[in-house]
C-alpha cells in the first residue's frame, strides 16, 4: 500500500482540557500537531513529550488567538514547520468573566470575550482557509474528486451554551450560538474548494473550566430523577476527542456544515 500522506493540523488551546485530548487523539491516528496555547508552557510542552512518544511532530506556537499578529504567526510558523496545514480545530476559548447577571454584564467584558471565542476563530479560519485553498493538492482541487479521501477540514469547537440559556454568561452563549452560524458560512463558501467545515458541541465536560461547578452538576448528572442528560456521566476531553478526530479523518466527504452534540443526549428534548 502507498505511504499515508502527512497529515498536519492546528489544534488552538491544545495545552490543556478538550483541546489537549482533541491533540492527542489526532496524534495516535497518524498527525502532526501545531499546539497553540496562551498560558501554561509547561502544560504544552507535556502535550508536546506526549505526542512526540507516539511518533509525531509537534510544534509549540503561544498565540493570543484575538490579536491577529500573534494569529498570522501562528499559521506562518505552521506552514514553515510542515508545509501545509489540513485541519483547524478551533477549540480555543474563555468563559465570562465575573458571571454578570445580563442586567449588569459588562461591555468591556464582552469585547474581551467576543474577541477570543468569536472574532478569533472566524478571522483564523479566514487564514487558514486562504492557505488551504493555495496548497490544495492536485487530487482534490474539484469538488468532482469524490474517491479522493478529504482531509482538510475546519472544526470549530462550540458548546451546548449555543442554545441552553444561561442569563449569567450571555457573552458566552452568544458567541457560541455565533460559532453554529459561522460554521456554516464557511461551509457554504469553502465546500468548493473540497473544505469541509464542522461544529461540535460538548455538554458538561470534566475540564479546570467546569471544576467550579462540579457539585452542582454532579447533583444534576449523578442525582436528578430525570438526570439533565440520558447518559448519566460526565462527559470527557476524550469523547470530544474522538467526535474531532472522526470527523477528520475524511470518511465524511459528502457532509459539511453539520453539528455534532458531544453531550451525553442533553440535547434532546423529553416530556
């Protein structure tokens, strides 16, 4: 058989929770990992040892994901490293500072939030689209090339928050909900190009973002009759893991703008 193409991704907030597993995950099916962080080297470098002991290449880049230097770095030092880069996981992001009720929200953390969750990932995306669509390789520059596995792609990591009102971290739940559409306007505009473009939404994720509300969803998950979802576990940075790297893997060639819930059956609604 041939020798399976390098594969190369971005993973944005790789240092830590989701980000690290989704890293990881790509990494034991056969990628190489460009890990952005902007906190923790320490933590990233772990990320780094780990992925290199399952024989790939990992490339540490810090990047404040809203200040589109430190973005432009970010993809330039990427394509210098591996020469072209076939999926973007944005899966960077922060929760609400202070958790103001939306009567007292305040505008200057909104635009600090909007600015990482939101603008971030739509003006990244806008990158290393233009990026992917220079290097495009020669089997899949036509939508016409369907027995040609797709491994580029665009992932963007959203959150139940997209429709489960929470009026203490509005910013939060708009900017999610912001991530569902552009999800689909980059589907609409890049599926020409053979991109493809997806949005997972994990539900209640063990992470150092939910262990502030550990008890409180322990009760609902372990304790509730109903529980807050069917399947009566926390949700894990693996589970999400696996969603990113399956619908990565270009067995998916004919799907594109579609959201995936990673969320235990939350979901779903019952009487």
């Amino acid at each position: 058989m041939p020798d399976q193409p390098q594969r190369n991704a971005i993973v944005t907030g790789a240092g830590r929770g989701i980000g690290k597993g989704i890293a990881l995950e790509l990494a034991a099916q056969g990628w190489n990992i460009t890990i952005n962080y902007n906190a923790s080297p320490d933590a990233a470098q772990e990320v780094k040892s780990q992925i290199e002991s399952l024989g790939q290449t990992a490339l540490l880049v810090r990047a404040d994901i809203a200040n589109p230097d430190h973005r432009e770095n970010l993809v330039t030092q990427s394509l210098d490293h591996f020469q072209s880069i076939d999926l973007l996981v944005n899966n960077a992001g922060v929760t609400s500072r202070d958790r103001d009720d939306i009567l007292h929200a305040k505008e200057q953390n909104w635009d600090w939030l909007m600015a990482i969750n939101l603008k971030g990932p739509f003006f990244l995306t806008q990158r290393v689209a233009q990026t992917m669509i220079e290097h495009a390789p020669s089997t899949q520059s036509s939508p016409d090339s369907s027995d040609q596995p797709s491994y580029r792609s665009i992932i963007n990591i959203s959150s139940l928050s997209a429709y489960a009102v929470s009026t203490n971290r509005g910013d939060y739940c708009i900017a999610k909900a912001g991530l569902g559409m552009m999800t689909k306007l980059w589907a609409a505009r890049l599926a020409q190009h053979n991109i493809n473009v997806y949005e997972i939404c994990p539900g209640i994720i063990e992470s150092d973002m939910t262990a502030p509300v550990k008890e409180k969803y322990d009760k609902l998950i372990l304790e509730e009759d109903p529980p807050i979802q069917p399947i009566r576990r926390w949700g894990k940075p693996s589970d999400v893991a696996r969603a990113a790297a399956a619908l990565a893997s270009g067995q998916f060639p004919f799907t594109t703008g579609d959201t995936l819930n990673t969320d235990g059956g939350f979901h779903i609604r019952t009487l």
